[in-house]
C-alpha cells in the first residue's frame, strides 16, 4: 500500500497515540508510528509536542528511519533549540558509525539544523567528515561548510574550513571537486570578497579533468568557476577552449551556456585568427539547437543570444532563418526572436528579414506582437541605409490596411526615419496626414504633429492640421501639448503672415492654461525668444536635429561585458547586474512593528516629548522669473480683464518681430506672476526656535465631547498618535496617557 494512509487520518487523541506508538519496542512499528508524525507535519499540524519521544528514535541502525527522524529535526530544531541539543551525541556517534551513508547522513543534518547553540558542536565532525576516506562523505561534508558559513562566518574561518575546502579542489574525485568550487563560489559570494576564492594555475588541470567525469550540475559549478580565472598566456587561452568544447554538446542547457561563457571569455585572448574562426563556428550550433527546447528555454537562449550578438555579431550572421517565429511560438518568444532578427539584419539578409517581418505585420493576430513588428522594420530602416526605402514601402503598405493601432505604430516609425534621413521621403507626409483622425494614441499624435511642423513650409493645410488639435489643447496628453507648442512656433517662424494668430492661442493656454511646469517654462522660453529676437528664435527652433541611431536593445560597454561574464546566470535574463535585483541583507524578525519605528516617540526614546529644532526654509524665486530676467520680462496674456493683449495690436507687433517699449513689457509678468508671490514666514519659524504648540482648550474640549459622542472611541487614532503637538496638548493639560476609553468609563463610574 502507497504512503497516502498516513495522510488520510483526522482522528481525535491522535498525539496520544503517536506517542505511545513512538515508545513500541518494535520497530517497525516505530517507523510506522513517525511516519505518521512526518505527515501530520507536512499537512500543517503542529506535532513539535513529540519532540522529546521521536529524538528517542534516533538510536537505530535502521537507514529509513534515521531519515525520517532527521527529517523532523530539520523541521522543529529552530522552535525547540533546547530540546535539538539533546541529539548532539547523536549526531556525533552517527558521524563515526560505519556505515558511509549514516556518516554523510548526521553531517548533513547537522548543516541544515539552523541554531548556532549547535554548531559549536559541529566543528568536530566536520572536520573528520572533510578528510574522510569517502567520497560520498567528504562531497557532503564540502556542502556542510557552506551552510554553517551562512550560520557563523568566523567559526568557519577560525576553524580552517575555507583551507581544507581549497585542499579538496585537487581531490581525485570529480564530484568531490565540483562540490568543493561550489561551496567556495557560494561562500565567496556570500562575503563580498572577489578575493576569497581564486583558483591557481596548477588547480586548473584537475578542474578541467573533473569536467567529464562529474554530474551536469557538477560541470556547471565548475564551468562558472574556471570562467572567473584569469590568464595573460595565449596558449593556456587556447588549451581551456578546447578543454572545453565538448561541453557544446551537451543534453542540459545550462551546461551548454556556461561553456559558451567559458569560450567567449578566453577567446579574445587566443592570439592565432585560425583558431578563433574554428572555435567561433563552433558556438553556433549549439545555441541555434537550443531555440528547439521548451518555450521557457528558448526565452533564456535568446536573452543570453541578444548579449552574444551585441558583442560578437559574426558567430550567428548565417542563421538568422532559425529566428523566424513559428505559429505556436507563445508571444514572448516571439519578441525575443524578433529582436534577435534586428541585429542580425545587413545588407545581405535585408530583403529576407522585412518580407518576414512584413508578413507579421499582415497576418498575425496579436496587436502586441504587431506593433513590434512595425517597429521593428522602422529600426532595420535606421540600421541599413539602402534598404531605408524597401522599408519606408513596406510601412505604406501597413498604412493602406486601414488597421488603427498598425496606422499609429506605422506613423511613429516613419517619424524617426524622418529625422535619421531627412529630405529624402517627404512624398510620403500627404498619406500621413490622411490619417489624422484615426490617431488615439499621445505618440502618435505626437509623432504627426512634429512632421507637420517640421516640414510646414511643404504643406499647405499645415495652419489646419495643427488647429484641429489646438481646439482640444486642454484633452491633450503633455507628451502632445509640448509637440504642439514646437510645431506652432515652427509654423510661426516659417510662414509668420498666416500663423500669428494661431501661436498667440498656444502660447497663451501653454502659459496661463496648463499647470504642467514643462509646458510653461517651454511657452515663457519661445515667448521671450519671439519678443526680443526673431532671427535667434529661427537659429534655436529651426536648427538641424542630430542623426539618431537605433540603440533599442544596445547595451552600454561596461554593463555589456559584466553580463557576458553573467551568462547562463539570472542576470543575462533581467539584462541587469546581480546588484540590482539581489539583495542579501538580513530580512528583519517576524513581527518587528515597522509602524513603530516611525513614530515620534519610539523615536526619542523612552516616550519623552521630542522638540524639532525650526528651520526657515530659504526664500527662493517663482520658477519662472528664475529661469527669465526681470530686467526684460516676458509679455504673457493673463486669463481675467486685464490681458497683455488687451491693448491696440500689441500682440500683432509682439508676434511680427517688434519690441514693445519697457514699460508694455513689464506689466504683463506682474500680473501673471500674482500667483506665485513669496507667502511670508510664519513668526514661529525663526532659525533656532523651539516650537511649541500652546494648548488649545477649546479645540481640546471639542476633542473630548466628540470622544463621549463616538461611545469612547478616539477618531483618526492613528493619524493624532504620531502628532508632537497633540502630545504635548495631552501632557499640558495633564493628561497622563490614559486613553480617552479609559477616562470615559471612569466618568461614568463616578456619575452613577
């Protein structure tokens, strides 16, 4: 019968039971019996009560059950740590039985038992357990170092542990070896100190001969390790890339990224081109193999491959077809294949990689995927000067299918192959600007109102197009309202005789009718620029716009070669160094109040009043006159009676390049900058005052009388607990920290 009895039993006086089962004589009946005991624990309940009983098990020969009773050990040793030293002995006895496994068996036990009051006690064993003429043991014994380093590192160190880990680095068993570099990377990891683990040159021969023996985990550890060493010889480069090689083949996927780690490490140091063009073909077929794993592997595969191909771009040039998406790729890998796809693309391969991509764009389903579809024929456009056209095509294409989100995305990408090729395919703007109602999306919009006002000395409707998103200027997302801004004062600038009107509009809402600071201090700048120098204003807005590059997925150098060393890690997956996701700082008791330690009192401790030395604030300039000189203020329409624009064409002057007289110029800002007037210090807020707050005896009596109306209760407890002021209210009329539900009842003893 299967083990799934013991877990079927719910009866009451069942500890009853076990215990007198746990004190059978037979043992077979004392393995039945903690078996039992095993399951209740795996279900939750709560059996650390048979405690001292199922410790009185251990004195056995029999394997299984010394198993079990362990087992349960490692599970109520940190709740009963006065009762887990009464199996010290134990532990001892077990650790110089004859039996091989029984020995491995108590020091592993040891290990996971987490209660430092053992592992004083440990020391001993694990020091004849290290040097024990057992594999088995002495592999057991390296991993037991680990852990107790994690409990107690200077126990560890005092005791030798780290030299006679280092010593079985050159022991003549495999697995052995690859448990030793493991607990040392663990170890050296866990301290923070590159240097505790560095493997010498002699060492390397015996970790390189320990590759093909040893487990696929075994290979992995010692493949991370032997890609943390350091040599300046070519030859050694040389010998290790081949060493390992073999390790390509490999069934486990991660076995085959730490040998591409290993390889790609060395290979720069290898000084013979023959042998890195023999060892780069080498790569390939391994990882392309890769991309026929589960979908989970494939992922990883291509993360760590978007690194490989940033650094080394040759290895995978000839096998972009393997990263054509398959009908039941599952969405995420699609994306990474497509991304893949990008970097690999050249002027050879171009042609193929946009009917492909086209083909996304067209017939998939996934409004994601397509999306990244179109933006990635738009980065090709920017990575391949001659197949910029071919692109610019296929995207017209898109454009003609009517489909909203395929029209935006389409709209965007044609924007950046603007600025990257500019003059070169304006014949296109008029099929943009026919979808000018279909766009939804802030980028979109965005995207078109910059092409409008860049190239708005080509469009005749361009006043039309820019005024029909004018007329919702306030619905406008910032992202829209800034490019609307930069448009209109590029049409300004290019066709002042039609657009004054128009810029006047948007420089007033930008200013006076939006509450972003963006948005205003850009409006102030262009307004300043139009009133005091035209021709300047033309040199700053209309000035040629740098060439962008496609840097999507580029990374930068420095990051880039800490995550080649990262391969096979969860670091080339995120894209992201180890620090940044993983923090090994201690993690705080279970139930510490962190509420607490924020409060005032906890703060000062004892509960004593705490007075806060009062700063002033320093006076500091409303943003705006800040960023423009009051010498010269800028003339800004204000929203009530009394506009800028209130007066005879001074805004048609302003606008037609003329500037008005000093004294026109200095009223518009003051009746603007109303708003932002310096508020004036409070009189308790002088330099190195003490703040007190005088008791309020009425606002402290309406306080009580609201208590009595709630029935006792104290409204918005925890907001007034962490008040300074409204403690020392309390202390100043005499309240000696009695709650108000307290002093109600007592009110209420002494009227009846």
């Amino acid at each position: 019968m299967s083990d799934a009895k013991y877990f079927q039993t719910t009866k009451r006086g069942e500890i009853h039971e076990l215990k007198e089962e746990l004190h059978q004589l037979d043992k077979s009946k004392q393995k039945e019996a903690v078996k039992k005991v095993i399951a209740a624990m795996t279900v939750g309940k709560d059996v650390s009560m048979l405690f001292p009983d199922v410790c009185n098990c251990m004195q056995t020969p029999n394997l299984e059950l010394k198993k079990l009773v362990y087992l349960y050990l490692i599970n109520y040793a940190k709740s009963q740590p006065d009762l887990a030293i009464m199996a010290v002995n134990t532990f001892v006895k077990d650790t110089e039985d004859g039996n091989p496994l029984i020995r491995a068996l108590a020091v592993r036990t040891m290990g996971c038992i987490r209660v430092e009051q053992i592992t004083e006690y440990l020391t001993s064993p694990l020091n004849k357990c290290l040097k024990d003429d057992d594999p088995y043991v002495r592999k057991t014994a390296a991993i037991c170092v680990c852990k107790l380093y994690d409990i107690n590192p200077e126990l560890v160190q005092d005791q030798g542990f780290l030299d006679a880990l280092k010593g079985l680095i050159s022991d003549s068993n495999p697995m052995v070896v690859a448990n030793a570099v493991a607990s040392l990377a663990e170890i050296s990891e866990a301290s923070g100190a590159g240097t505790l683990f560095s493997l010498a040159p002699e060492s390397m021969p015996k970790l390189l001969a320990a590759l093909n023996e040893c487990s696929e985990w075994g290979q992995v550890f010692i493949l991370d390790a032997i890609a943390e060493y350091r040599t300046e010889e070519a030859k050694e480069a040389e010998s290790i890339c081949e060493r390992v090689a073999p390790r390509l083949q490999h069934a486990n996927a991660a076995v085959v990224l730490s040998a591409v780690k290993v390889v790609l490490t060395f290979l720069p140091q290898v000084s013979n081109q023959d042998t890195v063009k023999t060892i780069s073909k080498k790569l390939a077929p391994p990882l392309v193999t890769l991309l026929s794993s589960e979908p989970e592997i494939q992922y990883v595969a291509l993360r760590n491959m978007q690194l490989i191909c940033q650094k080394w771009n040759t290895i995978l040039a000839n096998d972009t077809k393997v990263f054509f998406c398959k009908y039941n790729d599952p969405t995420y890998v699609k994306m990474e294949k497509v991304d893949v796809m990008v970097m690999l693309a050249s002027e050879r391969n171009a042609e193929q990689v946009l009917l492909e991509l086209r083909e996304y764009a067209f017939a998939e389903v996934d409004v994601d995927f397509v999306r990244k579809a179109v933006r990635a024929i738009g980065r090709c456009a920017l990575k391949i000067e001659k197949a910029a056209e071919r692109c610019v095509t296929v995207l017209l294409e898109c454009i003609q299918t009517k489909v909203a989100y395929v029209v935006q995305e389409s709209i965007v990408v044609i924007k950046d192959i603007f600025r990257k090729y500019p003059n070169q395919y304006e014949s296109v703007i008029a099929v943009l600007c026919e979808n000018l109602d279909s766009l939804e999306e802030p980028e979109a919009k965005a995207a078109l109102i910059w092409i409008v006002g860049q190239y708005a000395e080509r469009i005749e409707n361009a006043q039309e197009l820019l005024e029909a998103f004018v007329e919702e200027f306030g619905d406008l997302d910032v992202e829209v309202q800034l490019q609307l801004l930069t448009a209109t004062v590029k049409l300004f600038l290019k066709k002042p005789d039609n657009a004054q009107a128009l810029v006047k509009q948007v420089l007033q809402l930008a200013t006076t009718g939006s509450t972003n600071p963006d948005l205003r201090d850009r409006g102030y700048i262009y307004w300043r620029l139009l009133s005091t120098d035209p021709e300047g204003a033309k040199t700053v807005v209309l000035a040629d716009k740098p060439t962008i590059e496609d840097d999507t997925n580029q990374t930068e150098p420095a990051l880039l070669n800490d995550l080649i060393s990262q391969l096979s890690n969860l670091a080339s997956v995120y894209h992201k160094r180890p620090q940044q996701f993983v923090d090994r700082k201690k993690v705080a008791a279970d139930g510490d109040d962190f509420e607490e330690a924020d409060e005032p009192e906890r703060a000062g401790g004892g509960g004593e009043y705490v007075e806060e030395e009062a700063t002033t604030v320093p006076d500091t300039p409303a943003p705006v006159i800040d960023m423009l000189s009051l010498d010269d203020p800028v003339p800004a329409p204000s929203g009530g009676g009394g506009s800028s624009g209130g007066g005879d064409g001074g805004d048609e002057e302003l606008l037609g390049g003329a500037l008005l007289a000093p004294a026109r110029r200095r009223q518009g800002p003051a009746r603007l900058l109303q708003g932002h007037a310096r508020q004036p210090a409070l009189p308790g807020l002088l330099l190195g005052l003490r703040v007190r707050r005088a008791p309020a005896r009425g606002r402290r009596e309406g306080r009580r009388g609201g208590a009595r109306r709630l029935g006792g209760q104290q409204p918005h407890a925890n907001r007034r607990r962490r008040c300074a002021g409204w403690r020392q209210d309390r202390r100043n009329a005499g309240w000696r920290g009695r709650s108000r539900r307290g002093r109600s009842r007592r009110g209420r003893s002494r009227r009846g």
